[in-house]
C-alpha cells in the first residue's frame, strides 16, 4: 500500500518522541492531510486514540485481553494490520506457501533458498569453475568449504570467482520456472 504518511506515524519509525496524550483531536495539532483514503484515515486516526481506547478496539478484534505489557506502539501496529488485512485482503497463497516452507525447513534445521530448494545438513554441493572442482558441505548453521565455515554461499562464490555472484545461483540451488526448462530442453 503506497500512501502518505501521518506525522505521528513518520515519528514513530525515525525514533521520534511519540504524540503527547491529553491535547484532544488530533494529537500533532494539524488537520488531517486531504486525500487520505479511509483505511488510511482511520490507520493514522489510531495514534490520536488513548492506549485504553485501543485496548478495547483490541478485545473487540481478538475477542481477548492483549498480552500483559503490550506498548502502545504495539498495540496501533496490530490494529493497523488487521485494518489493512481487511481492507486489502490477506496474503496470497503464494507467501503463505513459502512462509510455509521456510518455517519447515528452519524446523529441520535445513537451509531454504527457493520454495522446494530445501538443502539439508550434509548434503555437498560441487561446482566446476576455470578448471578446478569445488565441495561445499551444507551444516546445520552455514557451509563449510576448504575447512573454514561461512553464513552463505554468496561468500564462498566470490571467494571462488573474486567477483559478487548470487550464492545460490552460483552452485545451482535455485528452482527454475517450469517454463524455462522447457525452452531449455532439446527438440
């Protein structure tokens, strides 16, 4: 969702000090900004709400108490998101499919690339360049290659070629398009 942002929300993600309670209406003292659809209104309309204002709207929403300490800053994203999800529509399957996937394999302690790319620990991955066969051995928490662990294999590829290469791309860990293995296939 590209929309403008509300000053009070603009002070919240630079670090800023958050709205002064108590002044009524709207809390930075200005109108609200003309073109402001709906759900951007009442979005930018949570931060002028008291915290036990948006508790309520909480347990009206979840039908729960919120959890013991929740900040107010918290609170509004929450309720943010959920006028947004309503408005706009949850995420498509394809994110729930690879968030799926990614939560699958973080459970089997395995590396995740691409959705159906799952490299497990102790799989070896070998790649050929300028004559000379490289072993990479997956690990639980990175990769180890010549005896020495690395975090990705972004690393080790341009350690190999002294030129940034995408890691996965670079020792072919990543799913094609259906489409292009079949332009790629012989007649």
């Amino acid at each position: 969702m590209t929309s403008a942002i509300h000053d009070a929300s603009a002070r919240q993600h630079t670090g800023g000090p958050s709205p002064v309670p108590g002044r009524g209406g709207n809390r930075n003292g200005r109108a609200r900004k003309p073109g402001l659809s709906d759900i951007e209104a009442e979005i930018a309309g949570l931060f002028d709400r008291s915290t036990q204002e948006l508790r309520l709207a909480w347990r009206k929403l979840h039908r729960t108490e919120p959890a013991f300490g929740m900040s107010r800053d918290l609170l509004i994203r929450s309720l943010a998101y959920e006028l947004q999800q309503r408005a706009l529509g949850s995420p498509n399957r394809a994110l729930l499919r690879r968030l799926q996937t990614l939560a699958a394999a973080s459970e089997k302690s395995a590396l995740s690339f691409e959705p159906g790319v799952v490299l497990k620990a102790g799989a070896t991955l070998v790649r050929q360049w300028r004559g000379r066969t490289h072993t990479i051995l997956v690990q639980e928490d990175g990769f180890e290659y010549e005896g020495e662990r690395y975090r990705s294999l972004t690393v080790i590829a341009e350690r190999i070629t002294g030129a940034h290469w995408s890691g996965p791309r670079f020792f072919g860990v990543i799913r094609r398009n259906s489409s292009s293995l079949l332009a790629a296939a012989p007649p």
